[in-house]
C-alpha cells in the first residue's frame, strides 16, 4: 500500500515539472512576442516621423477648401499602438494554456 502512495506521489511531482516546464515556455514566448511588438511599434513610429517630415517639406499653403481637404487626406498617418487597436481574442493561446494547466 505504501508503495502505491509513494508511485502516485512521483507520478504527481513528475507532472508538476511537466507543467511548470510549459508554463515557463509559454511566458518565454510571450516575452519574446511582447519584445517584437515593441520593437515593430518603434520602427513604425521611426517611419512616420520620417513620412511626415517629408510631408511637411513638400507640403504648401492650400489655395481653397477643397485642396486643404485633399492635403489633409494625404497627410500620413500616426500609426495604431496596441491600446488603440480593437481588441481580439487570442484563442490559440489562451486554449494552449487551459490544456496544460489542466490537472
């Protein structure tokens, strides 16, 4: 009987590595896809300041509505950071995590 206990007990310890093993992969990989998300946010924001300086270089004083309304569309773009993006479920991960929390 004893020996059941002992075999259930490392069976239990053995699955509790397992699962810390993946839990760390999982936040590895979500350091490492917050990291590049910085790092493409940065670049596009580098991008917009150079578009927009070369915007303000060629740009001249509108002679009637209509072209301010055109000049004002051409214009570029700040680009979206992640708070103002609409949000989207991230299924995949969020499933992949259930199944290895699961007991």
């Amino acid at each position: 009987m004893n020996h059941l206990i002992r075999r259930r007990f490392r069976a239990e310890q053995r699955a509790l590595v397992v699962r810390r093993a993946a839990e760390r992969r999982l936040e590895q990989e979500a350091r490492r896809k917050a990291k590049e998300q910085a790092a493409t946010e940065r670049e596009q924001e580098r991008q917009f300041r150079a578009a927009w300086v070369e915007y303000l270089s060629r740009r001249r004083v509108p002679r009637s509505e209509y072209e301010a309304w055109v000049d004002e569309r051409r214009a570029p773009r700040p680009p979206l950071s992640r708070s103002a993006q609409p949000a989207r479920p991230d299924r995949p991960a969020s499933s992949a995590l259930a199944a290895v929390l699961r007991p």
